[in-house]
C-alpha cells in the first residue's frame, strides 16, 4: 500500500503540474510549436525529412505529455472533458507517423487555449479593476494627529480624512460642509455627485472635491465596497452549468467520434483514416465557445453596472416566466420625491419650492435633500442661507435673500403664524393630502406667512412602466408586486402598471413562500434590496438586488446585483443574457455540425490526416471568434438607458 504522506505527495504533484500545464499551454508553448513547425518545414523544404519528423514528434509529444497530466488531474476532480480526444489524435498520429498531422493538432489545441485564456482576460477586465481599486490604509484622526492605519483597524464612529483622488475606504457619514464624489466605479454614472453634512457616503467612491471628514458607520468588512469585492470575487471564480452540461455532452461525442473513427478503419482497412477522423473532432467547440460567450456576457453587464454572480444566472436570464418585485427601493425609488407644489396667490410654486429648498442646503434630513434635489432637477438657483437654527424631525428656520423662511411640518410652521397669515386654499389642498397614505406634507412660510406647501412621496420609479412592457415583451407571463405595506397603499402603486397579482402585508417569510408557490409555473425572479426581501432573493430561480442603495444582506442572497440605482439596468442584463447564450448555441451548434461533416468525409478518406487538422483548426478559431461576439453591446433594450 502507498503509504498516506506519499499518497498525499503524489497528489500534491499532480495539482501543482496541472496548474503548470494551464500556465504554459497559451503562454509558451504556443509560440514554440510555431517556431517548430516552421523549424520542420524549412528542414523537409531543404532535404532533411528526417530531422522535421523528429522535431514534428517531438513538439507533439512534449504537449501531449502535458495534456495527460491535465486529463489526469480533471478526472480526480470528477470532471470528464473533450481534452482526452485531443490526446487521442496526438497518440494515434505519433503511432502511425503522421507527426506534422499531430503538431498541427497540438498547435490546434493550444491555439485555442490561448484564445480561450485572451477571452476571459479581457472579459474580466471590468472587474478586475474594481478589485485593483481597493484601498489599503486610512488617514484616521488619533490624539489631533493624522495616522495611516490599516483598514482592518477601523471601527464604527472613526473620524477619517479622505484626500482629493482617494479611494473611500469604508462607509460612513460626512462630517465637512461639503463634498464631490465620483461613483462611476460602482454605478456607471459619469457625473460626480454632491453630498452635505450628515449624509451618507458609499465606501469605493472617489473624492473628486476637497479633502473631507467622514465618521465611519460600518468596519472595512462589512462596508459597501467590500461587499462588492467578495461578489466580484465569486463572479470571477463560477463557473456556468452550461459549461458543465457540455462536459456531460462531451461523453457522447467521444463515443460518436470513436465510433466512426472505427468504422472507418474497420471498413476501410486504413488506420490512418481512423486518425484523420479523431484529429477533425479536436478540440470540440463545447469546450472553448460556452465558456468564452458566457464570461463575455458577464463582462458586459459589468460594464453596465449589474454584476451576475455566476454564469449560470446569466443564463436562466433566458428562460424566465414569472416575476416578483418588492414596492419600497425598488419599484418606488425608496426616499421621499416631490410630487406636487401649491402656493398662495401671487407667487409661483417654484419660488415656494426655491426658497424652501435653498434653507435646506443647511439641513442634513432626507427630505430637506429631497427638496433640495427637485430644485435641481427643476434648474432653480439656490441662494445661500444664513442665520439658520434647526429643530431636528421638526423644521428649520433661516434668512434667504433677506426673507425671513420657515420650512417644516405644520405644527412648527404654524407657530410662526398669526391666524390672518394662513391661506384657507392652502390649508384645504393640504388637508387632502394629509389624507394620502405614505407621503409627507411639508409647509412653508416666507416673511410671517403662509406661502406654501410640498408634497412628498415614495413615487413609483420613471421607468418602471417601461421595464415592466419590456419583461412581458422579452416572454415573462406572470408579474406580482410583493411588498409589506398595507393593501390600500400597494393597490394604488401597481395601479396601471400592469401588474397581474398584488401580494401585500408581506413578512419576509411570505415573500419567500410566493416564489416557491410561483416556481410550479416556470422559472421564478425576483427583485429587491432590502434585509426583508433577501429570503425571497435567495429562493428565487435568479435573485436580483438594487444593490446602489440596498442592503448587504440583500446583495448577499441575490444572484445578480444591480450596483447603479436604476431599474431598467435589468434589462440590458436579460437582453446580454439572451444574446450571449444564443451565441454560445450558434456557436457549438455550428462548429459540432461542421466537425461531424468533417469526420464523414475523414472516414470516406476524403480529407488526409493534415488537412482534416487544419480544417478543424479553422472551424475552432471561427466558433471562439463567433462566442467573442458576445463582448459587444447587444442592440439597444427597450427599457435601456
């Protein structure tokens, strides 16, 4: 018996030659089997046909060596590959002196191990650099000093300094008056955006401003960018079921192949028809263009700011029928938007909503900056506040351009009031409104009186009417609004958009039963982003995050996450999904029609030994240059922005 520590040994061996043989087959010895193809035919061209044999059989032997170590180590693995006919055609060629035959073979197959190997590189190209992004030191305030330590060191309630161009390295609270950060690395979105005191900040976003403070809310681990980088890592490592379900095909075009290599022979008496036919079926296009299309798929929706997590998502993108989708975050942007404006006679909406808006500059609550981004969008110029005094969740007061200003709720506002300053037509529109569940009244004074009033909401999201008539176009029969809010609030979002059922008052628990009880129609997603939806997430057939804004947890359990915080990014991912996995079918299609072709007329002896090599040299580089395609953009989605 081989005792345990040599046992241990020859296994360690094995691994460690096949990662050299994955190492060298498309680095070096691609370029050494040319140099001794061409060493060969200069010798046979000049009368040495002995010395070109040798150096012919030579370079075969030395890849076939390699390929076996390769072979071995996949079957301990229990992984069964199309590698083995390629070993094949190499042995039978060396058997039977057809040695320039066997160097096209190797040349053939370590051509396309280097196409295959040059795919994924530029494939990963996207997320790679989000990894080579990750910082490793923060400038952490210690004792009035600035100290560089480890991110491993920080804790929640750390006050950093982040420089002009550094990286953030974990999430947190801004702490100066202002800043300008560039999010493109994690949302796509190529314009810098502007955060206030008090707000949050995404770890992975770049300081595109001044210098600021910031109080760490989360340690390095548990922070945003982290988080990404621990999902990138899992994308690059995946590996697609339909990858796996071609290595299950791969047995039985072994057996077709050996059968008519067989037949051949046996009918024909000429084994180097046998040999003609096993070097057409190498390498099979099931091993190079499914992996090559898919991991180009994957860079795509990288590229457009959605990480799929596994090949394998990308692929059921194809098949779905059913989805769910969470209200809050999600169908709705998640944060309060304003939907409506009225003012006292004589003054324009917008200048109430100006006013208003230019006070809450100085305020850090999420509805003040809500304002604050509708005066944007609106182009209003803001004028700087001054003398302002703020009572937290009640309302802040301030001077705006020499008015005296008074933004807040009722209550706070009215005691700022003298009875004759109160319009009746406000007082009423404001009354309807109060009555309108999930939504915020905002009031507003100028000068002692009543000029105003804001209404805000968690509205539904500007696009999604279009994602939702692009998921019925692209063969989804079945769309549910699953949320937790009451029934009369989910019944008025979903009102119009089309929804075929509206599942509400739902626990997490509830959520995750409804995909399961969905899943008896067809291939279940479903989209959410908060820790609620993350069971539902992770039950589906393929889970989606709005990871921009969501939770980790959610981000987590999902399958695909969407980092920019937009939903028709959806459906950019399902058209590269369809695209990349019709292309990957085309391409094994084609290129195992052309082979079969091929073998038939090896086996009628139509075809040499060296010819059948390089006609299925030339069909292997057409089928991965065909799955290559996949690294382009698909036709625009309906839905896309």
């Amino acid at each position: 018996m081989t005792p345990p520590a040599f046992a241990g040994l020859a296994s360690l061996t094995v691994s460690r030659l096949a990662h050299i043989v994955r190492s060298l087959l498309p680095r070096l010895l691609l370029p050494g089997l040319l140099l001794a193809l061409a060493a060969g035919g200069i010798s046979w061209a000049g009368g040495q046909s002995v010395l070109a044999e040798r150096i012919w059989a030579g370079a075969t032997a030395l890849v076939l060596a390699l390929l076996v170590v390769h072979i071995l180590s996949s079957l301990r693995r229990g992984e069964f590959g199309l590698d083995l006919i390629a070993a094949l055609a190499m042995g039978a060629a060396l058997v039977f002196g057809e040695n320039l035959a066997g160097a096209i073979v190797a040349l053939m197959f370590t051509g396309g191990e280097a196409l295959e190997a040059f795919a994924q590189r530029r494939a990963a190209r996207e997320m790679s650099a989000l990894l080579a992004r990750v910082p490793r030191t923060a400038a952490r305030y210690e004792n009035g000093r600035l100290a560089d330590v480890p991110l491993d060191a920080l804790r929640p309630g750390d006050r950093l300094l982040v420089r002009r161009g550094e990286v953030v390295p974990v999430d947190g609270t801004l702490d100066s008056a202002l800043a300008a950060l560039d999010q493109s690395a994690l949302t796509g979105e190529p314009l810098p955006v502007r955060r206030a005191r008090g707000e949050k900040v995404m770890s992975g976003t770049t300081n595109a401003g001044d210098a600021f403070d910031l109080v760490t809310s989360h340690a390095a681990a548990d922070s945003t960018y982290a988080g990404i980088v621990r999902l990138v890592a899992a994308a690059q490592q995946s590996k697609a079921p339909m990858v796996r379900l071609a290595d299950r095909y791969a047995l039985g075009f072994l057996g077709l192949t050996l059968v008519i290599a067989g037949a051949a022979w046996a009918f024909s008496g000429d084994p180097i028809r046998l040999l003609a036919v096993l070097v057409i079926a190498t390498p099979c296009p099931l091993i190079l263009a499914v992996p090559v299309a898919i991991i180009s798929g994957i860079s795509r929706c990288a590229a457009r700011g959605v990480l799929v997590k596994d090949g394998g998502a990308l692929e059921r993108l194809a098949t779905l029928r059913t989805v769910l989708i969470d209200k809050t975050g999600t169908l709705t942007g998640g944060r309060p938007r304003l939907v409506a404006t009225t003012a006292r006679a004589g003054l324009a909406p917008d200048e109430v909503l100006r006013l208003a808006a230019s006070l809450d500059q100085a305020s850090a609550h999420v509805v003040a900056g809500a304002l604050v981004e509708a005066a944007g969008a609106r182009g209003l110029a803001l004028a700087s506040p001054s003398a302002i005094k703020e009572e937290p969740g009640a309302g802040l007061t301030g001077r705006v351009e020499g008015h005296e200003v008074a933004v807040g709720g009722w209550g706070f506002v009215a005691a700022r009031l003298s009875a004759s300053a109160i319009d009746a037509d406000i007082m009423a529109e404001r009354a309807l409104w109060a009555e309108r569940p999930g939504t915020v009244v905002v009031a507003v004074a100028v000068d002692g009186t009543l000029a105003g009033a804001l209404l805000l909401a968690d509205a539904v999201r500007e696009e999604a009417q279009a994602v939702l008539g692009a998921l019925r176009a692209m063969g989804v029969t079945r769309l549910i609004l699953a949320t937790g809010d009451e029934t009369g609030r989910a019944e008025a979002i979903a009102a119009g958009l089309g929804f075929d059922a509206v599942l509400s008052n739902m626990t997490p628990q509830d959520k995750a039963a409804a995909v399961a009880a969905e899943r008896a129609g067809g291939p279940v997603m479903m989209i959410g982003d908060g820790v609620n939806d993350a069971p539902a997430l992770a039950a589906a057939d393929i889970g989606v995050a709005m990871g921009g804004g969501g939770s980790v947890a959610a981000s987590e359990a999902a399958s695909i996450v969407i980092l920019v915080d937009k939903l028709d990014r959806l459906i950019d991912a399902m058209a590269i999904g369809r695209r990349s996995r019709a292309i990957a079918v085309q391409s094994v299609v084609a290129g195992i029609g052309l082979s079969t072709l091929g073998m038939i007329a090896a086996a009628f002896g139509l075809l040499a030994p060296v010819e059948g090599a390089l006609l299925q040299e030339a069909i292997d580089v057409a089928v991965i240059l065909n799955a290559l395609r996949a690294l382009r953009a698909p036709p625009k989605a309906a839905a896309g922005g």
